[in-house]
C-alpha cells in the first residue's frame, strides 16, 4: 500500500534506521487525530520486517490507564526474561534493565514501537524517559507516537494600558504556568515526603539504596527555575551522590540508581 505523500517521512525513517548501526536513535511522530501516524508506522515496519525485529506496544484511553501497559505488549513480544520478570511483578528498575538488555541482543536492528503516548500513565512516560536517556548505548531504535493537536497558543494584551506594536516588539515574553493563576498555598501539590514514600511503594525506588529517601527529599524540597530544570538537576543530583559517596553501590546497583533518578519533577 502506498501512503500519499508519505514517501519522504518513510525514507527518513529509513535512514534513521540505517544510522542505528552507530547508535540507538529516538523517533517522535506527532500530529493531530487521524492524520496518520499509525499508518506511517505499519508501513514502516513493512517495509523492514525481514531485516529489522519490531516490538510494538501501544496505551489506551481507559479510564484507570493499564501501569507500563506498553512494557507489557512489548514482554509478550520478546518472552523470556522480560516477559518472566513482569509475570512476577518485579521492581520497575529490573524491567526497565530486562528492556534496555533486550535491544542489544541478536544481529537485525530492533524498532520499539510505543503508539499513543498522549493516553500513556506515568509509569510509562518514566520508561520513555529512560530509553530515550539511554538509547544511544544501543543499536536499537525507538518511534513514539501521540497526538499534538490539544494545545494552543494565546496571546493576553492588556486592555487598560493598550501597549502599541511597538511597545510589544520590546516586551519580554514569558511563558506562564498554573502559578500564575492560582496562589501557591491554592494550588494541588505533593509534599516531597510523600511522593517519595509513593515512589517507594510502587517499586520506582528501592528501599534499599542507602540513604536514598533522605538525599531525595532533600533534591526535591530545592527550588527550580523550571520543570526542565528541575528534572535534570534532581536527576543528575542523585547519580552524583552515588557516583561519588557510594562509589560500589553504584557500581553493583547502576540500573536501580538510574532508574531513580528519573520522574521527579512536581
């Protein structure tokens, strides 16, 4: 089947494809509902089936989103020790690993394919943030789809002071947030304390990294210009304090400190 005026966008995909032999790639597919997005994919993966293994997972708009329901399709795909390591109900840090060492295994490229990510749960988006910090170590690559037509850009001009072109052309442009419309003490928030105990609780920290709810209470009670910002720091903040204070827990633990370095932005 032919796409219209999709041969360019599939021979893209094919060179980064080709380039995977160097180093994982990370491919971001966006657009609005029906667009085609999905139809670029599985004509993609036509296209390499016989020399590129494919391992699709997708989310679904349910009401209570399936946690890691994508991870899920994709251990179905491979078997083995991923799929036995989520039978079990394994910390996310061994899943995450259990993926990650699947895409280095056997001689044709390997394409994760995860579809809709606009209806993914967090869990999933922390598993993106994983692969996609980490997928250059690879030779794999992966392609996520999600929709791009909610948001919108609105220009507020003040009404009493009237500021000509001009004046508009001069003026700083700054991005708001929720804050901006809501008082702090108003606005929903969780205290780092308990988001860190539900990070433990649900398996994305491990209770046994010395020291760990400590040194994460105390990254995420610091104040951050940005999201961005926050994110790294907070990220690069706990690897370091590994890194360098406990040198052999790093070294024998790498994959459970990488994996709670990651989604702990509030």
């Amino acid at each position: 089947m032919d796409l219209l005026e999709r041969a360019p966008l599939l021979d893209e995909l094919d060179g980064v494809l080709a380039a995977t032999t160097t180093g994982g790639r990370v491919v971001l597919v966006a657009g609005e509902a029906g667009i085609g997005k999905s139809a670029l994919v599985r004509r993609f993966a036509e296209r390499h089936s016989a020399d590129a293994r494919f391992l699709l997972g997708a989310c679904d708009p349910l009401l209570t989103p399936r946690a890691l329901g994508p991870l899920h399709d994709l251990g179905r795909h491979t078997g083995g020790r991923l799929a036995a390591l989520l039978a079990a109900g394994s910390p996310r840090e061994q899943l995450f690993a259990a993926l990650l060492d699947e895409l280095d295994r056997g001689a044709r490229p390997q394409v994760v394919v995860v579809e809709d990510a606009h209806w993914a749960d967090e869990a999933t988006l922390d598993l993106l943030v994983f692969l996609g910090r980490r997928m250059d170590r690879t030779r794999a690559l992966l392609i996520v789809t999600y929709r791009d037509d909610e948001g919108k850009l609105v220009d507020y001009v003040s009404e009493d002071v009237k500021p000509s072109p001009a004046d508009l052309a001069r003026g700083e442009t700054r991005k708001m947030d929720c804050l901006d419309c809501h008082n702090r003490p108003s606005h929903a928030f969780e205290l780092p304390e308990r988001a860190v105990d539900r990070a433990i609780t649900e398996g994305r920290l491990s209770r046994d990294l010395p020291f760990v709810k400590k040194k994460a209470v105390e990254l995420l009670r610091k104040e951050y210009p940005d999201r961005a910002t926050a994110e790294k720091q907070i990220a690069d903040g706990l690897l370091d304090f590994y890194r360098t204070g406990y040198p052999e827990v790093y070294r024998q633990r790498r994959a459970a400190v990488e994996s709670a370095s990651v989604g702990w932005a509030m």
